[in-house]
C-alpha cells in the first residue's frame, strides 16, 4: 500500500499539458506553469494501488460496471453532502466532463435555445454551447470587497427572457467559490419558477478549504432534483484528468432517459472506462486524508499568493476564496489591454497564467493561478508577477 501523503510528481520522464507542451510551445527553459487545471502532485497511493491492481489482472476489455462503483458514489455523496440517491438508477458514466455536457445540451435543448451561464466562468461553457449551436446568455456574478456573489435580480431577468438550462459551476472555477446552500436555494427558487434545467458542474466538489462545506444544489429537494443533472469525476479534486472518466447523477428517470439515449448516439454506451471506475472507487474509500491534506495546503497556497499581493503588488488583490485550487488575481489597475494580459506575462515573465477575458464578462483585467503546485514555484511565480507589476504600474486608477 502506498502512503496517502502528497507528493510531488518527478518531472523527469512525464509528458504534461501543463509544463512540457508549454515549455516546447513557448521555449522558454525557465518557463513557469499555472495554467491549465491540473495539480503538479502525485495521484493519491491507493487510486495508484487500485489501477495497478486492474493491471495486475491482466484484462483490459470491456468491464461490467461493478456493484462497489454504485456503492461508493452513493456512500461518498452520502457523506460529503448528505445526499441519498439511489446511485445504480440515476448515475450514468462518461468520457469527460465536457463531453458529458455536451450529452446534455444536444438532449435538453435545440438549435438556437438560450442557456443562461454565471461570469467569469471556464471558457468551454461559452464556447461548448456556441458549439452546439445555442446561444450562451451570460450573467455576471457580483464582485464587492473582493468576494463574489450572486447577482439574482440579474439571473432572474436572463432566466425570464427565456433559458432552457441555468449551467452552473459549483464550486465555481475561476472564483473560487462553493456555492452556500442559502445562495442555491435562492437560486432553485428561481430555476423552479420558471421551470428551467439545472447543470451542475461539480468537478471540483472535492476541493474544499477547510471548514468548507459542499451543497449538491439537487440534494435540496426532489423538485429541484428532477430538474438537475450534476456533473462529477475524481478528475480534479484527486489529478486524474487523464482517464478522461466522469459520471453524471440525475434522479429524474426521464431525464436519465435523454442522457442515456445521447450516450447511445455516440456509441458511448457499451463499455466503460476500468481505470476510471478502479480510481473512483479507491478516491471515494480510501483517499480522505490525502485529500485533507491537499486541501490544507492549497489553503496555505491562497493565503500566501493574498498577502504576498496586499504587501507587494499595489493596487492589484486576489479575491476571496473557499475552494478550488485557484487564486483569481484581480490586475485591472494596470489598466493593460485585458485580450493581452496573459500573453505579456508570457513573454515578460515567462509564466503561464489563465487570462481571465477568456472567461465571459467580469473577466477582464483578472488572471487565474493554479496553486496545487510547489512552494518554491508559488514564490518565484509571485515575484515575477511583483517584476511584472512594478514594470506597468502606473499607480492610476482605471
Ligand atoms: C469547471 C470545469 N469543468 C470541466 C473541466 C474539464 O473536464 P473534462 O476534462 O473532464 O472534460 C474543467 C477543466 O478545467 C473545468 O474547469
């Protein structure tokens, strides 16, 4: 059995978006990344055990999906929310995330429906319903003392001028919020009035500060359940993002129903992914205090990129936090071209960032950073941001 401490990947002999494609697209030999959501840590010891085991088996083809995969999905939401599905009728697999999402856009709406999406957000909401030929109406979450809200008069009036689904991301990637369960209430009443489809992107439900907790907003009531799908994989919360596996939960049968039609189409039906399965049946088990201590650790990461910005950077903060391994930093003094934000600290500073008017309105002037990485990579990626600032700082106000 492997320890269930947090290490570090040896970057030697490792192939990753996030570090070698950058380094070999920019060619920069010093070059810091903080891009792409993907943590710089080892995958916990027993999801490792678990697919050395399936390894061990020596067989690859087609699994059945066993008991224990329904059995720990519904114990770990069980635990971690209260939830209590019947998880072999309303969970069904996927490849990605995203591919599940697109399951759910082509199922519960048409060409040309509105599917209204709480901004700055991840990118591919906005660019997977333009895909999709539907049109993405985005509400802009409310930024004041530099924690986010929801801007509910603003959902309702969107929602009102007529939305198939309200596309949710809780906890919310790039803010770093986990959505409280008065705020998802609020916002049930409002997917209730007016009948609208819920999606819950939950990937990062694991990644909670500590004394966070963590609301499914279909666990509130059956009525609000039976309009939800909710998205889930060990994907992020335990670096897993290359089994490219996820799930979905959906209590209403008809709705269950669609998604598992869509899957046919894509021939997504039969087989599953083994790995995924092994590693999300050890993540749920046997990985608490890995992930307790992953979660204390992207803490302290906050906590010092925020201090370091109050100390160091005038006029720029990192927002409010209490989940995901992000830190949202708010740069808009600057006053540089948002469209180039990111790219100039590429150039000057050879330092991957997410450029935040990527992310739909309220994105502008903001870059995301991956923390779930080393101490010493968080310290010389905030002193080149600190040489970045000093440089453009005009100390104006925009
Ligand atoms: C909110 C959110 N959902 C989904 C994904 C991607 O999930 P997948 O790779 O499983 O499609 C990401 C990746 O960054 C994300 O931030």
């Amino acid at each position: 059995m492997r320890d269930l401490n947090l290490h570090l990947t040896p970057a030697e002999g490792v192939e990753r978006l996030k570090w070698e494609w950058e380094s070999e697209r920019t060619h920069y030999p010093d070059l810091l990344g903080f891009g792409t959501a993907d943590m710089d840590y080892q995958c916990p010891g027993p999801i490792l055990d678990a697919l050395s085991d399936v390894i061990k088996h020596g067989h690859l083809g087609y699994p059945m999906v066993p008991d224990e995969f329904y059995q720990a999905i519904h114990d770990h939401l069980l635990k971690v929310a209260g939830w209590d599905i019947d998880a072999r009728t309303s969970v069904a697999q996927n490849v990605g995330i995203y591919t599940s999402s697109w399951s759910v856009l082509e199922t519960l709406t048409k060409p040309g429906d509105r599917i209204t999406i709480l901004t700055p957000v991840h990118m591919c909401f906005r660019s997977l319903i333009k895909l999709n030929g539907r049109t993405a109406l985005e509400c802009p979450l409310i930024y004041k003392d530099r924690k986010y809200s929801i801007d509910y008069k603003s959902l309702e009036s969107c929602i009102a001028s007529g939305t198939k689904i309200l596309w949710i991301c809780n906890p919310h990637n790039p803010v770093g919020r986990a959505w409280t369960r008065e705020e998802l209430e609020e916002i049930a009443s409002i997917a209730l009035k007016y009948n609208v489809f819920i999606m819950s992107d939950d990937v990062y439900s694991g990644l909670l500060f500590p004394g966070t907790s963590y609301t499914p907003i279909a666990s509130l009531s059956k009525e609000i359940s039976a309009l939800t799908v909710t998205q889930y994989s060990t994907s992020k919360s335990y670096n897993t993002t290359g089994l490219r596996h996820s799930y979905i939960v959906a209590e209403n049968p008809e709705i269950m129903k669609l998604y598992t039609d869509s899957l046919l189409r894509l021939q997504l039906s039969y087989g599953k992914n083994i790995m995924g399965m092994a590693a999300t049946i050890a993540a749920y088990r046997d990985c608490d205090s890995w992930l307790d201590e992953l979660n204390r650790t992207i803490q302290r990461n906050h906590e010092f990129i925020t201090s370091y910005f109050d100390e160091n950077l005038p006029g720029a903060s990192v927002a409010i936090a209490d989940s995901t391994y992000f830190a949202w930093c708010d740069m808009r003094a600057l006053g540089l071209p948002p469209a180039q934000l990111s790219y100039l600290i590429e150039c000057e500073e050879h330092m991957i960032t997410e450029n935040g008017s990527e992310l739909g309105k309220g994105g502008n002037g903001f870059i995301r950073i991956n923390l779930a990485t080393s101490e010493e990579n968080l310290a010389e990626g905030v002193r080149r941001l600190k040489h970045f600032w000093n440089k453009h700082f005009k100390g104006g106000v925009l």
